[in-house]
C-alpha cells in the first residue's frame, strides 16, 4: 500500500471544512473499494429482506 500523508492529510482538512463534513471520511481506492463492495452486500440483503422488514409496520388506519 503506497498512500501519501500529505494528500491524506489535505483530504481530512478538507473534510473538516467542508459546510457538511462526512461522518466517516474513506481514504484510498482500496477502502473506497472494500465500502462500495459492503454497501453492495447491504443493498442485496436489503432487497431481499425488504418484504419481511415492511411487513412488520404499524397500520397507520
């Protein structure tokens, strides 16, 4: 793993300026990769689980 402290560091003073600061802050191509693929996984669970989920819900009537 090659990463530059500089550029992480600029990419956190960045963030802690910005109007809307990420809660979490993924540094790298190979973190951004492993969050993508986790939101993957996530999205597919979701997806698959959403009917049992919803079904659970208070009727509002």
């Amino acid at each position: 793993m090659c990463w530059s402290i500089t550029r992480a560091a600029q990419a956190i003073l960045a963030a802690l300026d910005a109007g809307e600061p990420p809660l979490r802050l993924v540094l790298g191509q190979d973190a951004i990769g492993g969050v993508r693929s986790r939101l993957g996984h996530l999205a597919s669970e979701l997806a698959a689980w959403e009917d049992v989920g919803r079904a659970t819900a208070i009727d509002s009537s």
